[in-house]
C-alpha cells in the first residue's frame, strides 16, 4: 500500500506479501483466534490476487477482503 497506513488495535502483523511485478505491499493481520497456517493460506490467497490484477491490467486496491478458507 502506497500512503498512509492505518494502526488497526488488537491485530498482529502475521507477514508481508509483496507484489513480484510492482513492488505493492500488503501486510496480513491476525486477529487473536487466527492461526498461522490460515495466514499462509490468506497470504496465497493474496499473492495470486496480486498476480491476476497485473493480467487483467487493473490497479491493486488498497486493502483486499480476506476469505476465511
């Protein structure tokens, strides 16, 4: 995300996905009953969304809805 970003409170950053063709970052969040094997399933999820955008030819949007798996 280009910008400012926004402190969200009780949430952990589980990790980073980063796009391979732009550079565009995207921070995971965990709320406390996640676990880190859904965290790598959001990150996958994420990447291949990143992926996609770049063939459709679209922007990235700020933020993306993360599906529960």
């Amino acid at each position: 995300m280009r910008g400012t970003a926004e402190v969200v409170p009780h949430e952990t950053s589980m990790g980073t996905v980063v796009c391979g063709k732009c550079g565009q970052r995207y921070s995971i969040s965990e709320l406390p009953s996640q676990d880190a094997e859904l965290s790598r399933k959001q990150a996958s999820f994420v990447a291949d969304k990143l992926v996609w955008d770049h063939i459709q030819e679209r922007k990235h949007q700020a933020t993306i809805e993360l599906p529960t798996l």
